[in-house]
C-alpha cells in the first residue's frame, strides 16, 4: 500500500512536470514570434 501510494505520487508529480514542460515549451515558442514579428 505505501509502495502504490509512492509510485502513484511520483506518477502525479511527472505529470505535472511534463505539464510545465510542454507549457514552457509553447511559451519560448510564443516568444519567438514575438521576437520574429517585431524585428
């Protein structure tokens, strides 16, 4: 049982770090057109 409540936590918490990642990844995305249409 603690085992599965561990696993289910690190789980969760690649989760969100994948979230964060692929959030971040559109944001520099963004922020080059940005970039791209003001110069």
């Amino acid at each position: 049982m603690i085992y599965y409540q561990l696993s289910e936590h690190t789980i969760n918490e690649l989760y969100i770090l994948k979230t964060i990642d692929s959030s971040h990844f559109l944001w520099v995305i963004n922020r080059i057109k940005l970039v791209d249409k003001t110069d």
